[in-house]
C-alpha cells in the first residue's frame, strides 16, 4: 500500500525517532541510506505526536529505529509497518530501569494498570548506547548487505568513541564517589546506574521558575540528601540558579541530547557534559 | 432439408404462441443446469483462488473450515482466539511473512478487519483514494463498504454496539475514515480495515479516559489511596479519538496477551512451510494450522457432490421436457392432419413431410439452446462479481 521509499528514490530511507539513534546512524550508514529525523527542534521527542503527513513518511520508510524502553509511547497510537520497526533496546529488557514511583488506577473487568514504566534515556550509559548502535548496525546489514564490512568497520569506530566516552564519564563522577546529588528531572537513571551515582531527582523544567512549595520541598529533601551540586538538562533560568548557590548548590548542565545540539554533534554534547561534570566534581 | 426451413420459419411465426411456450420449456431445461455447472465452476475457480494465494492459516482449535472461512472471507467466527504471544513466536521463527487478524467487530454490518499495513501488500491492495489508515481510530475501507455506505475519506464510520445488553461491553468507536481501497473483486472489497491495536480499542482493551487526577473525574472514582485509582461507569470514555485525545489513549495488560483471531503465514518455501506446519502437529496444541487449499478442495468436494445430484435431477427434467414436447408435437400432428393430408394431395412426398417436422424440432432445439447459452453466459457474467466479492 504504502509505497516503500527506496522504490522511488533508489536509497534506502531510514526514520529515526531521537538525536541519539540520528547520530548513531549517521556514524555508522554515512550516506549509504537518508537519514530522517522527522520531531520538530522544539519538542521533546519522548512527549511528540506527529503529525499525520510525518506519519505516512514513516509508513513509507524502509526502515524506522525506535529507541525502545517506553521511549516513544506515540507509536502504540499510530500504523506504522511491523516489518520496518525495530527496537534498539530489544536485547537489553534485563537492563532496563523500572520507574515505582507512579499511580495505579483500576476501571472496567482488566484490574488494576499504571501509567508509569520504564526509564527511558538509556543512551545515557555509553555501554547501553553501544548496545544500541550495535542493533542500528545489524538493521543496515539486514537493509544493505552489500554494505556489511563498511557498517562494521564504521560501527567499531563509532564503539571505541563511546569507550573513550565511558572513560571520562567514569573519571569525572569517580572523583567523588557517592556524592549526594540531585537532579531536575527523572531522566539520568541510567548514568546513576552506571556510575553508581548518589541522585535524587525533581520535576523541575530549566525554562520556569520552581514555586514556592516547590523549593519548600527542595528544602525537604535537601535536609535527606545534603547534596551541593543538581544536574540540568538545560542551564535554568538565572533566577532559579541564584536561589540554588543561596543554598548552596552549584548546577551542573548534563545536556541528554535528545535532540540535536545547535553547535557540534551528540559526541560533541556528551564530551562537553563530562567535561562539565568533571569541572563541577573534580574541584577541590 | 435447408430449402424447408424458411417454411418452417413461417409456420413457427404464424403460430408464435406456441412456439414460445415451447421454446421457453426448452430453454429453461437447458439453461437451469448450464447455469448451475457454471457458477459452480466460478465458485470453484475464485475460492481456489484466495485460498492458494493463503498459504497457512493458524487459529485456534476447532472447526477448520470456520477457521479458513474466517481468515479468507471474515465470514464466520474463528473457533476461538490466538494470543498475540503466538504471533510473535512465529515472527521470531522467521520462516514467513505473518499477517495478524482479528475480526470481531462489525461497523454497518460489514466486518471490522484488524491487521498490519504488511497485509494491504500480502492481497495487492491498493489505495484509490486517501491513505492507509494512519493512527488509532483510522480505517480504510473496501471499495464495496465505499460504494454501499456512500462514504468519502475523511468521513465517519461508527463501529456496531456490542453493550445494549452487556454493560461492561465493548464502547461504539467513531472511526475516521483514511482511505478507500482500489475495487480487489474480493472479500477485502467488503471489509473495514483497521490497525490491530485500534480493534483492541473497539475490544475495550485500549481506551481513552477522563484524567483521574482531574477533579472533574471524580465523579467517576469508586475508591482512591495514594497509589490507586478504581474507577466506575461514571468514567467518561472517549468513543472518537482525536488530536486533542490520542495522547490519553493507552492499552492494559501485556501485548503478548491481546487477542487475535487468526494468523495468516506466508512461509519463504516450501521447506519453511513443512518446518511450520511441523509446530502445530500436536493436536493437543491450542492452536492448529491449516492449508486453505486443502480445507477449500474439502468444502468443494461437498458442493460438486452436491452438485452431481442436481445434475441427475436436470437430466430427469430434460427428459421430462423432452417427452413433454414429444407429446406436444404428437398432438400438433394430428391437429395438422387436414393440413398434412392437403400437401400430400398436392404431391408432397411422406418424407418430406417428416423432415418438415424434424426442422421444426431442429430450429426449436436451436433457438432454445441459444437462449438457454445466452442466458447461462449472461447469468455467469453478472454472478461473477458478486461471487468475487463474496469469495474470491
């Protein structure tokens, strides 16, 4: 019905539903395939529902990378072709982090339900993310055949970049083991899990200024977790940091890099959030 | 003898009455079985079709030819449901292409077909106007459902009720009409098609609520403590899904569990779909798998056998009608004996008097048999599509 890209075009499209898996692919297919990223600049692709015109693009594809673990709950909602679909994180449910703390509710004959799930940032862990690139690379295989030994020359690249990753990642937090820390929003479950990092998270965006009861309870939970740094996605607006150094927390920007950065690549934006990281821990 | 047949002709004018009623008899004798041989023959032809362009069929155990008839033409109820969980292990085999099924529900009657888009090219279907459907609550529909229902994409399609008498039924669901299918000539012309997970929705599995956080959800809580929320009837549930709601759409329970009702497998070869059929040897299994072609040549069995009977039944009436017009011409000779004795007189030889008679039979014959073909052929021309639409 849908008539496939690659039909029209003669190169493989592959639609991608993250930066990460974007970038990811890019490292590994080069220009072997076009590569679609179809979330506008502006949302989060964790929280997007596309539009109808971008859901016939999918249809279309030759193949579409999900990242799996929850992460796209709009594609339970829309047709895509099952055949297309895969999941980069299909080998790795036995790693995959369960969010508790959520309401259940219960209606009709099918009991009782929840909405929370997993924990979804797993290309946080760089060793996840090699997982996954390594997922992309056997789907291009399948696609492109012919291109096989290219695909794995390149992915092996793409791996010792993530290793190198992995390393400073480790130096930077390892400079201080079991620091309390605290996080604007429940999205580094897999880098806590990874680095054994002491986090407890918030739901506070960058862009709005926390209410007062919001800092009451900020309060709260520092008298529990005396933590001195909070890690961001984004830098908070200069208000909310000026509260936080009163009470003596510094911010740290861990960007998750779900969408593209406006300068560099994801490599780029991980380098830079260790970097950060390091600055921040790595003072005396 | 051809030099007898334009006074023949005229007789047969002249006493027209006659020769209609008796060419009508003719007619219908030969036409009754020469249009049942062929529609039974089209039958033949298109069932066989759509069941050899099937290749397996996998339900649940139980009749077998509910089963194929479902698959093949969502006619009947499949014996029972498949667990999705079966539809992924045969995925996971990678022996074949595998088309889920789940027909339960009926919008204006016609059959509500969930399924994957990879289905649309498994049947070679494709899309006149609009497109495949494109998220939950999407259908698209066949060009038959088109026609009858005088719908458009971008219409409305409300599913049929299934809780005027159970309350804790499945709700109506408006669906949103995406598309209408190319005319296929086959049962796929009077279907609705829409994704799996949308026919979950019309099952209840998959719905759309007031937010139970919202106060104005209350009204609809039994009971709440910090971490549950049980909700009543009072709960408002979406029946149209919609930009502004699809978000609120979410499905209970684990997907290995959902019900299908059939699968369909195209194995790659023939060894893929021996290994195949090798799974479902077990009869004590839950689920069987069955070769269309076969359980079709079994139900066509049963009409040719069927058939043969009649067969003989239209001999007898030929034979009938042959006496009966036998007698009729018996009679006519001796309501014509003044006339016959007249052409004597005047010369005619006695033979020539009996080829008279056989040309009068011999045009009869031949103007009833053309009838009889013509129709038989007319009759198997309009059949042809419906028994497409509804078989093939």
């Amino acid at each position: 019905m849908a008539e496939q890209a690659t039909e029209r075009t003669g190169v493989p499209v592959v639609f991608t539903t993250n930066y990460p898996l974007f970038y990811f692919t890019e490292r590994i297919a080069g220009d072997r395939v076009k590569l679609v990223f179809p979330a506008p600049a502006d949302v989060d692709p964790a929280e997007w529902m596309p539009e109808d015109a971008i859901i016939r693009g999918f249809q279309e594809a030759d193949l579409i990378l999900l990242n799996g673990a929850g992460y796209e709950a709009w594609v339970e909602r829309v047709s895509l072709p099952a055949t297309a679909l895969v999941d980069t994180t299909a080998g790795l449910r036995e790693r995959f982090i369960e969010i508790t703390e959520a309401v259940t509710h219960s209606h009709g004959p099918h009991g009782l339900h929840t909405h929370a799930g997993t924990a979804f940032t797993t290309w946080l862990d760089p060793r996840l993310a090699t997982e996954q690139a390594r997922a992309i690379r056997d789907a291009l295989i399948r696609l492109l055949p012919e291109q096989a030994e290219d695909f794995t020359a390149r992915f092996d690249r793409l791996a010792v970049d993530l290793v190198a990753l992995d390393t400073s990642l480790e130096e930077a937090f390892g400079s201080r083991p079991g620091e309390p820390l605290l996080a604007s929003h429940p999205v580094y479950q897999y880098l806590e899990a990874r680095y054994a990092l002491n986090l407890r998270s918030l739901h506070w965006e960058p862009d709005e200024v926390p209410e007062e009861e919001e800092w009451a309870e900020l309060d709260r939970l520092l008298a529990e977790q005396p933590a001195r740094f909070m890690v961001w996605e984004d830098e908070p607006l200069a208000e909310t940091a000026d509260r936080l150094t009163e009470r003596g927390v510094a911010v740290i920007t861990y960007n998750p890099g779900a969408q593209p950065p406006e300068e560099g690549d994801w490599l780029a934006l991980m380098r830079e959030n260790a970097a950060r990281v390091q600055a921040a821990l790595g003072r005396p | 003898m051809l030099r007898l047949f334009p006074l023949v002709r005229a007789y047969l004018r002249f006493h027209w009455g006659k020769t209609v009623i008796l060419a009508i008899c003719l007619a219908t004798a030969l036409y009754v079985p020469l249009a049942a041989h062929g529609l039974v023959r089209l039958l033949q032809q298109e069932m066989t079709q759509r069941a050899e362009a099937t290749p397996l069929v996998i339900g649940a155990q139980g009749s077998r030819f509910d089963l194929v008839l479902h698959a093949l033409y969502f006619r009947t109820e499949a014996p029972g449901q498949v667990r999705q969980a079966e539809r992924f292990a045969l995925e996971e085999t990678g022996r074949g292409a595998v088309y889920p099924l789940h027909v339960r529900h009926r919008a204006r009657g016609f059959p509500v077909v969930g399924t994957t888009l990879e289905y649309f090219a498994f049947r070679g279907l494709g899309v006149e106007a609009g497109t495949a459907p494109l998220r939950l609550g999407d259908a698209v529909i066949g060009w038959e459902v088109a026609r009858s229902l005088e719908l458009r994409p971008g219409d409305r399609l409300p599913t049929d009720p299934t809780t005027v008498f159970e309350l804790g039924g499945a709700y109506p669901l408006d669906l949103r009409i995406t598309g209408i299918l190319e005319r296929a000539r086959s049962p796929d012309d009077r279907a609705v098609f829409v994704d799996l997970r949308t026919a979950w929705v019309i099952d209840g599995i998959g719905h759309g609520h007031d937010d139970l956080e919202a106060a104005d959800a209350a009204e609809g809580l039994i009971a709440r403590d910090d971490r549950h929320r049980v909700a009543g009837a009072a709960l408002t549930m979406a029946t149209r899904i919609t930009s502004e709601n699809i978000a609120a759409f979410h499905f209970h329970g684990d997907p290995a569990d959902f019900p299908l009702t059939a699968v369909v497998v195209a194995p790659t070869d023939a060894r893929e779909r021996a290994l195949l059929l090798g799974r479902y040897l077990d009869g004590d299994g839950a689920y069987q798998a069955l070769r269309p072609p076969e359980v079709i040549g079994e139900l066509l069995g049963l009409v040719v056998r069927l058939k043969r009977f009649f067969d003989l039944h239209h001999l007898f009436l030929l034979g009938v009608t042959v006496l009966f017009i036998g007698l009729v011409m018996l009679l006519s000779l001796r309501l014509r004996a003044g006339e016959i004795r007249t052409m004597v007189l005047l010369g005619c030889a006695r033979g020539t008097i009996f080829r008279l008679t056989a040309a009068e039979l011999v045009l009869l014959l031949a103007v009833s048999a053309v009838v009889a073909v013509s129709a038989a052929t007319l009759t198997a021309f309009v059949a042809k599509t419906w028994i497409q639409t509804l078989v093939g």
